[in-house]
C-alpha cells in the first residue's frame, strides 16, 4: 500500500517544523523510549534495582531539550529536573551508556558513582543540578539559580521540571511566590508535565483545580498555558513561546503538558506497558501522513537505536561495581578529615 | 569590644567586600530590621525575602550550584524543621553527585535556650544538625570566633550549618577582632539608630581575614584534673565554672570549646582526656540521642583504660518543649549550678 501522503500546508504546524528537524526529534525520542525499556529490563531481570523514569513525555521533552541553551555558568540556562526527565538529557545530548551504568550502579556511573538511583542527573557542564528523589524540592532550588540569573546581565533562564502531584508540595508554591516577587521576578520555566497520577492516586481524587496552569490565575504578570504534551508540534511551540517569553522578560512562565505514562510509576507499581497514547506513534503517522519521512526509514531508526543500547549495555556489563572505601569520597569538599569516625560503631 | 551580632555582622560585611558574598537573606534580614538579632544590620547585599524557609533554603541551595556563595538565615532555629529535607540535599548534593558539585553556602540561624523564649524560640538543633552528614557545623561562643568561623565558613566549599547561640548574642568577648575599634567608636559606625534609618549608612572598620579553622577546638581554660567539653552557651558558663573551681582550690578544670561540631577535633578530645581522665560533656540539646553520647562511646571504645572515672553528660531534659516560667525553663536546661554540681562529682569520683 503507498502510504497517504496529506497536501502539504504551510500554516501546518508538522510541516513547519520541517521534516529535518522532525527526524532529529523522532531519533532522541526512539533513543529515549528504548532507553527507558532497556532500564526497565534491567531492574526486572536483577542488573540494577528500582527503576523510575519518563517513557510517554517524549514528545514534550525531547522539543524542551532541543531548545536549552545549553552550556555552564548563568550565562547558559540551568535545569533543575526531575526522574522522569531522561529525554530531556537525551535531547541535551546525553549518552544512554551513562544512564545504563547508573542503573547496574557500576563505578563508571558519572552522575553519581553507584550511590543512586537511575535517572537521577548530576551533569555541571550543562547546568543540570543533582537530581533528587524527593518530591518537588526541584522548584525550591529553582529559585537560587533564577535569583542567579535575575542578577546578571544575560538571556539564560532557568527551567524547573517535575509532576502533577507534586504541586500539591509546598515547594510549587515557594516557587510561584518568589519567582513573582515584585522587586525581583525571576526568569524561570515553571513546567509541570500532568500524566493524571501521583503514583496510584488519580489526580482528580486529589486535586480540585480545573488545570494546574490555574495556579497563574493570581499572579496576573505571570503567563500560563496547557499544552498536549503527547503532540510534538504543539509542545515545540508552546515551548518556545515560553522559552521566548522568560528569556526576553525576565519574568515565570507556567506550563503544564499533559502527557502519557506509559509503565506506571516506576517498579514499584510493576513498569508494565499501559494502553494510553503513544506520543512515538503520533508522531510517526504525523510524519507519514505528510509525506515528511517514510515508515520504513522510521522502522531503521528504531533497530539502529536498539542494537546501540544493546551495545551499550554490554559495554556495562564489563565495568566494576565501586569500591567499598570509594563511600569517603566526596563527603566534604575538602576531604575527610583523619580523625572522622569511619568504622560504623566500636 | 564587639558583640557577637556585631562580629557576625562585621564578618558578612568583610564576606560581601573581601569574599565574593553577593547574597545575604532571609526573614527581615535586609533593612529596615537588619535581622532580629541586628547581625545584618547595615549590610549592602542584605535583603529580606518571603517568610518561606523552605525557600529560602531552596534559593541559597541554587544560588551555591550557581556558583554564589550565599549566606542564609533561618530565622530562629526552631524553624528550621520544615526544611531538613532541603538540609539534607545541600549536605548530600556532593556525595550524590558523585563530587560534581560543591555547595559553598552558609545557613546560620539563632539556636538555644536563654532569652525566655519558650517553645519555639529556645529549641537547640546540635544532635540533629549533626546526623546532616556532608554539612559542616560550627557554634560559636565568644565574638572573636563567631567573627573567625563565619569567615571561614564563606570560605568553605561545603555547606556550613552557623549555629548563632541566642543568649550569647548580645555578650562581649575578652579579645578583640583584629582591627576591632573601642566600643564607643565601634557603636557609633556600625549601629544603626533608632527611628528613621533610611538615610543611615554604616562606617566599617577595617578588619582583617582573621578565621577560625572549622574542625578546631579552643582550651578557653587550661587544667589537669577534669575535661569539660562543650560549646555554644554552655560555654562560657563552663568557664565560669572552671574559674571558680581553681580560685577555690577545689580543681584544674581544663575547658574545651568545641566550636566545630561537624567535624568535631577529636584529636583536641583526646588529648585533653588523656590528661585529665575524667571527662562532662555540657550542652543544651536533650539528653535523649545527644550528640555528646556519640562522643562518649568514642571515648570508650578507644580510651576506656585511661579513663580514671566514668564520663558524664550534662544536658538538657527530654521535655517536649522548653517552657516560659523562668523556674521551668532553668530546671530543664543547666544552669551554672548544675555545672559546678557536676563537676564536683566527677572530680569526687574515686579513680
């Protein structure tokens, strides 16, 4: 069958993005949902522990890394994230090796040296701040990095990334609070991507406003918007007015994309695939459709990505588990001192 | 001779000029108040921020990753409770980054018992602030070290937990900072006026570097029959006590204040109870899990046979609060008689 090649129209939102820049989000997508399985086959099959990450945001995150400038310093825009955001470290530019290495908690895990769990970023060249397991202290610490940059002369903002459920923390306020101070507003991307649960409780149980973005409702300057986050072309321009907005202003911006969560909560609620939209899916029959990639091109994408992870992963499989004595490094930043009690009891 | 609010204000103001010190808030810590103890008063970075800790704590945690060396304060350390998770990842950031980011910042926030301040404004928060493994803690007891250890404690790459004994911040030292001018001269230039303050400008004395190593004991009384080992606002009163005990003849009480509690000088704690083999712990923190039992254990594992009496803690009652009535307040937290008390019976004990 040929497949249906749509009349193309300039004002489309797919084919202005233009099939090039489309191809280069589909692979980091592919590379971030096969990454993301690859984890999650390891944490069932005894090659790493708990698993948690962001299979189902790629269509959000992917567009929002791309759009990072990226970089070290306040000149360059800091990224506060949380555990699901592994496409937006693979949009960045980050390798699923590394990734794999912190789930077999191997000594070569670059983000943390075997000491936590997977997904949990430290990477100081491109400004992505240690990543945490707690709840929404990311919004917190967003504010530091926001005052940072409110102080010097720059386009770099801050992005502060994590859940729906979240937002019922304190932090999420602390942040709209001192992100809209009138004598210092902070250039900060307020994002909250909503897949509808925290953990196994539905949002609506838990959550009487219509929208997250309602939040903005009472800082009258700050702009807010919900976006699909499962559509590729919606979430790339609602992005970038948001990015266009906070660099240029100086000032929050509130977004909410709602996405899919493709494997639950993590495994503790089993990483078994649930039947919701796939944001790949749409946006492959987007790309076909329009005539901006062709179905078997897309198919290599996908065992070209798999045999790297595969390559990857046997890479992991030959590096040490850290040494036992490597836990006193690293305590302070000027190293343990001699008489520090290092034996854990008499 | 200063105060510790004005060392500990002298000391940011040398970190806001000399050290690269560009933020320095908290709740009412930028002016008109310049901090409820005055110790920002007059600051050129100083600014007040939301009554929020745990923003506070957020935005000082970011602005270190950011590569500020920022100085927080919590208001009072009894609010500090909501934000011991935020706590922990400034002092875990390091290690659980695997040593990619350092976190130059220092909180410092009120902390003891003394002002009448009831239940929430005499909590102690040593024993706790001590379990924050990565971050250093420091309580001063004399102006000159409160002056010493915040200069210090910008300098560190590591977060630094600036323990400001409540009680002791109006009280003078007996060493003058270097640089420090006479009273008078000194209370003129740097403290505000009362009434309109908008026009006021402080004149600082020019002060020199002077730091306290963190992780450095002081003897602030040497002897040889007893150790006592404590900090903060025990520590003058230990002092006290010491003197009295060798005016009196009844014993050479060597002191040792702390000033670090993260890392402790165990070297200092040995050496000084190797000494005396007779050793009290004083401090404010309840007796439940109080720090000083972590250091008793030290002590005996590793110098159970030089010990010539058993070690002894003096601390504060396990209530669930301290309480107003003076009474109250002086029967749960020691006083200088329960310190003389004890001293007594450890130099009585027979070895």
């Amino acid at each position: 069958m040929p497949e249906k090649i749509a009349r193309p129209s300039a004002s489309d939102p797919y084919n202005k993005l233009g099939g090039q820049r489309l191809l280069g989000v589909h692979e980091l997508m592919v590379r971030s949902r096969l990454l993301e399985e690859r984890l999650i086959k390891m944490s069932k099959g005894g090659d790493g522990f708990f698993w948690i990450g962001g299979p189902g945001e790629e269509a959000f995150n992917v567009p929002l890394g791309l759009q990072v400038k990226k970089g070290h310093g306040v000149d360059y825009d800091f990224l506060h994230l949380h555990y699901r955001s592994s496409a937006i470290v693979m949009a960045l530019g980050g390798k699923p090796i590394d990734a794999i290495r912190q789930m077999r908690s191997v000594a070569t895990d670059p983000y943390s040296k075997g000491r936590n769990f997977v997904n949990h970023y430290a990477i100081p060249e491109w400004n992505i701040v240690p990543v945490s397991p707690t709840i929404e202290t990311q919004y917190s610490t967003a504010i530091g990095t926001g005052i940072a940059q409110a102080r010097a002369k720059t386009d770099a903002v801050t992005i502060v990334n994590g859940g729906d459920a979240g937002t019922a923390e304190g932090d999420f306020h602390s942040c709209l609070v001192w992100a809209n101070r009138p004598v210092l507003p902070l250039p900060i991307l307020i994002v909250v991507v909503n897949n509808g649960y925290g953990i196994s409780t539905k949002e609506e149980t838990q959550h009487g406003e219509k929208l997250i973005s309602d939040w903005a409702k009472v800082f009258p300057d700050m702009p807010a918007r919900t976006v699909d986050g499962n559509d590729v072309a919606a979430a790339w321009g609602a992005l970038e007015e948001a990015f266009a907005y906070v660099r240029k202003n100086r000032r929050p911006y509130l977004l909410e994309a709602r996405c899919s969560r493709l494997y639950g909560h993590s495994s503790s609620s089993g990483a078994n695939r649930i039947p919701e939209a796939d944001c790949i899916e749409i946006l492959e029959k987007n790309m076909v459709s329009r005539g901006l990639a062709k179905a078997d091109q897309l198919k290599k994408v996908w065992e070209r990505e798999a045999a790297a992870i595969d390559e990857a992963h046997k890479q992991v499989k030959t590096e040490p588990f850290p040494a036992d004595e490597s836990v006193w490094e690293d305590v302070f930043a000027d190293g343990l001192p001699p008489s520090y009690p290092t034996k854990g009891g008499s | 001779m200063a105060s510790m609010a004005q060392a500990i204000r002298m000391a940011l103001h040398y970190g806001e000029t000399e050290l690269g010190v560009t933020e320095i808030f908290g709740e009412d810590v930028g002016p008109p108040l310049g901090g409820v103890f005055t110790a920002t008063q007059g600051l050129e970075r100083a600014w007040n921020s939301p009554l929020d800790e745990r923003g506070i704590i957020g935005a000082a945690l970011g602005l270190a990753w950011a590569g500020a060396r920022p100085v927080a304060e919590i208001q009072f350390v009894d609010y500090i409770f909501n934000v011991i998770d935020l706590l922990k990842l400034s002092a875990n950031g390091h290690w659980s980054s695997g040593g990619k980011y350092k976190t130059p910042m220092v909180v410092m926030t009120p902390t003891g018992s003394g002002i009448h301040g009831s239940m929430y404004h005499s909590h102690s928060f040593d024993s706790i602030a001590s379990k924050l493994h990565g971050m250093k803690v420091v309580c001063p007891s004399t102006p000159i070290d409160a002056y010493g250890l915040m200069v210090a404690a910008i300098k560190s790459d590591d977060p630094v937990l600036y323990l400001k004994p409540k009680a002791l911040m109006r009280s003078k030292g007996e060493e003058l900072i270097p640089g420090e001018p006479d009273e008078k001269t000194l209370h003129e230039m740097i403290d505000a006026p009362l009434g309109d303050r908008t026009k006021w400008k402080p004149k600082w004395p020019k002060l020199g570097a002077y730091s306290v190593e963190i992780g450095k004991a002081k003897i602030s009384h040497p002897g040889s029959d007893a150790t006592v080992v404590t900090h903060g606002r025990m520590a003058p009163i230990c002092l006290e006590a010491a003197r009295r005990f060798a005016a009196e003849g009844r014993g050479s009480v060597e002191v040792l204040d702390l000033r670090s509690l993260i890392p402790y000088d165990w070297d200092a704690i040995k050496a000084s109870v190797k000494k005396t083999g007779r050793v009290l712990f004083v401090n404010e923190e309840t007796e439940i899990t109080n720090f000083a039992e972590h250091l008793i254990r030290r002590l005996v594992d590793e110098m159970f046979y030089e010990l010539r009496a058993r070690p002894r803690l003096l601390a504060g009652k396990a209530t669930p609060g301290i309480a107003l009535s003076p009474s109250l307040e002086n029967f749960i937290q020691p006083q200088k008689a329960d310190v003389e008390r004890a001293l007594g019976e450890l130099l009585a004990d027979p070895a």
